[in-house]
C-alpha cells in the first residue's frame, strides 16, 4: 500500500493520504494560520462526501489538496469557508473549511476519485485483493471512476487525456517487464507534454537523455514510464489556472504539475525499491536499471525544475504556496535523499547571503517564489528498519478504528498507508521538535522571509 501519491496506475498509485503536509513551525513565519491546511482537507472530504457519498471520503488524497491550494493562490478575491460540524479527527471541535462547491475543491475531489478508482482497479487486477472482497472493490472502483467522470464536466476539465495515461500505465509496465519496451509506447500523450519557455516545437524534452547508448534508452523507459503520472498532474496543475480565471498561468502550472508527478512517482519507486525486490513486484528502477543515485538526481532536478516554473506563475498568495507545497516537497527530497543511502540535511541553513528575491510578477500581491535551495551535505546513514505496509484491507481497519474514532489524535498509532508508527497528532507540532530552521543564518537573507530552503526538521 503506497502512500497516496499523484500516480495513476500501478504500484506508483494513490492511496488514502499523500507525500504532502506542512509544517506547523514554519506557518507563523509565512503569516498563515497553522490551520490553513486542515482547512483544505476538511473541505475536500467534505466535499467527497456531499457530492459522491460517504464511501468517497476514502478517496481523499493530500496531494490532491494542492490543487485547491493553487486555485485560491490565484484568485484575487477572498476564499470562501463555511463553518464545518464536530469531527473526531479535529477532536470534536468545529472548523472554518472550504466550500464543497468551490472550485478547487471539486477539482481536488475529481483527482481524488479518479486516481482512488485506478489504484484499487489495480489491486483488483493483481489479485492483490481475498476472495470475498474483489467484486465490491471492483464495484467500487467502478463507481469513482463514473463519479469522477461526472464531476469533471461542470469545471469544464477533460478528463479522457488523463483516463488514457491511466490506462497506458499497466501496458507500459507490461512491455518494460517482457523486454519488448518501446520509448514510443505511450506517444498518445505528447502533446500534452509541457515546453520550457526556450523549448522549439519540436525539440526533445530537456530533462529526458537522448543516446543511442544502453543507458540512454534505460533513461528514455524510466521517462515513459512516469509519464501518465506526469500527464495527469501537468494537467490538473493547469487546470487550476482556467478555474481561478487567470490562463496566462496555465503553461507554467503544467510545467510544474508535469515535474511534480515525476517527483511523486520516482519518490515512490526509490522508497520501494527493496521492498518490491523482496516481493517480486515492478520497479521502474530494477526493470529499467536504473541506480537509486540517478533517479535521487532525477528527482532533485525536477525539483528544481518544478520551484522555477512557479515563479513564473502570477500568484496573489505566494507565502501560502510555499507552505503548503514547496517546504513539504522540499521535506520530500530530503527524505528520499535518505532513502537513497545519505542524508541531505539542512546543515546550519548555510544560507547565501547573496540571494535575491525574484522580481515581482504582475497581478501577484507577494511577487515571485523564492527558489533558493539549502546547503547540502551527504552523510552517512544507518537505514532504519521498513515497517510492515498493511494491505489494503488492513488500512482500512486502520482507518476505521484509529482514525475515525479519534484515537490518532490522543495516541501513538500506526499510519494506514505506510505502517510507520507516529506519535499522536496532539505532540506533533513543531513547537516541541527542537528544530530552529533558520538557524545559522548569517542575518544577510534572514529579514521578511528567510532564503533557507524549507524546514530542516521531520515533524
């Protein structure tokens, strides 16, 4: 069971939660209430709810989130929030929430529903589901998949691209897996790849290797193989510029949806590279021979990739697009970078001193995003044990029984998707994590914003 990531198909599938979530230390530095992110969260399983039925509350994906997030970043005028009933995981307390009818929010549910229904599809079709429980999977996957049909027509979204990079996935992985590969395989979709402001109509992507050597083409497959996920985030990153009514911001949000969605994949595929080894299941980096060390490297350079398409985007809440989107993302790289055998730690924030704030874009209140990035250093590590992934059934038990009950956010309690062990959501505030993240900062960058790429901490 994978941790809810923007990947269609596959083991690279999205589950109940996702990769994202910000920390809470870091919100008073952006001028943002720490509970913006509930927020969001609350008003797309509410909105799950009222527009699909309870079931499809266990569709919420976190990662969907940021689509709303980057809808109302766009919008010049205020978000609508209503006032959402009591609820266990916010300890019985009411919450200002976003409107189920709001834009973002139906676009995040619609991701939500389509990607659920692909990810269960795909345990059906692997046999990765009893006996007893295929047929109301298979329903229910059926179910999603019509909903999120439906619910992508009123917000004017075309949904069939993104259907037919789904469904491309599996035979992808297929071919890669017999040895009759084609780069080609999936060039239905080339023309929703996204160009670089510099890129000519017909030149090859600049992130994707071009050689006739072996590992050139073993770079080309991995290309093809993170593509439907990359189609499908490029476009609802997009998106989410026609709903806030600001087109001109399309072309850079599909650039970075499309960086994002090889970041969610490859994240996936390093994370489970010894576990899908150990069980016999597809990788992308065993079957294509790619090292852990160069999909890490693919992986930081889409990154960087991803903050310098966004600071071309006219945004009016900047500080809360850091937040919610590059801190956490940033939080990823660093994890994955520990994944791959190092660390790369935020050591002292060595910040350069001689950083300078991207020029103001028209129509932005807070301008451009700043895209420095930290020191680095690689450490040696000692890899922590795996834990044990529950199956999908077993998360679900999870869900129903810590989760819902409230129990998560007065105990210790184990994560439905990753089986990790987590302390109970009262004590994880960054307020008792020790972390400092502009610590060591010489006071040259450190004024209104600090240049620190993201919080050095893991809470």
């Amino acid at each position: 069971m994978q941790d809810g990531r923007f990947a269609p198909a596959g083991e690279r599938g999205p589950q109940l939660f996702g990769m994202l979530k910000p920390c809470a230390h870091g919100a008073a530095a952006y001028g943002i209430e720490a509970t913006a992110w509930q927020t969001h969260l609350c008003g797309l399983c509410l909105g799950l709810r009222d527009g699909h039925g309870q079931l499809a509350r266990a569709a919420t994906n976190t990662d969907a989130l940021v689509l709303g997030i980057l809808t109302e970043a766009q919008q010049q005028h205020s978000p609508a929030r209503t006032t959402a009933a009591p609820c266990p995981l916010r300890g019985m307390r009411r919450a200002a929430v976003a409107t189920a009818d709001s834009p973002g929010v139906q676009l995040a549910a619609t991701a939500s529903l389509l990607l659920g229904a692909a990810k269960i599809r795909d345990h059906v079709d692997d046999g990765q589901t009893g006996r007893l429980t295929t047929r109301p999977m298979a329903r229910v996957s059926t179910r999603w998949h019509a909903q999120a049909r439906a619910a992508a027509a009123p917000i004017g979204l075309d949904i069939e691209p993104l259907i037919a990079a789904i469904e491309s996935q599996a035979r992808l992985e297929h071919a890669v897996a017999v040895g009759t590969a084609d780069p080609q395989l999936s060039g239905d979709s080339q023309g929703l790849r996204p160009r670089t402001p510099d890129s000519e109509e017909d030149s090859p992507r600049p992130d994707t290797p071009r050689s006739d050597s072996g590992e050139g083409r073993a770079a080309e497959t991995l290309d093809r193989l993170t593509e439907p996920t990359q189609v499908c985030a490029a476009e609802l990153f997009a998106h989410t510029a026609i709903l806030a009514g600001r087109p001109e911001n399309a072309d850079a949000l599909r650039e970075a949806g499309w960086h994002f969605g090889r970041i969610a994949h490859l994240a996936d595929a390093i994370e489970d590279f010894e576990d899908d080894r150990e069980r016999g299941r597809f990788n992308p980096l065993a079957a294509t021979g790619t090292t852990v060390e160069v999909a890490y490297a693919l992986l930081r350079e889409s990154n960087s990739a991803l903050r310098a398409a966004l600071s071309r985007v006219a945004l009016e809440q900047a500080p809360t697009v850091r937040w919610m989107l590059l801190d956490p993302l940033h939080g990823v790289v660093k994890r994955i970078g520990r994944a791959a055998g190092g660390v790369r730690a935020c050591t002292a924030h060595a910040c350069r001193s001689d950083h300078a704030d991207e020029a103001p874009h028209a129509g932005g209140a807070h301008g451009g995003i700043r895209l420095s990035e930290p020191a680095l250093l690689d450490i040696d590590t000692v890899k922590s044990p795996r834990s044990h992934k529950p199956s999908i059934l077993e998360g679900i038990g999870i869900v129903l029984t810590q989760y819902c009950t409230g129990y998560a956010c007065c105990a210790e309690h184990t994560r439905p998707c990753s089986g990790k062990r987590k302390e109970s959501w009262t004590k994880r505030g960054c307020a008792d994590c020790g972390c400092d993240c502009c610590s060591g900062c010489d006071g040259k960058c450190c004024g209104d914003g600090c240049c620190c790429d993201g919080c050095c901490c893991d809470c």
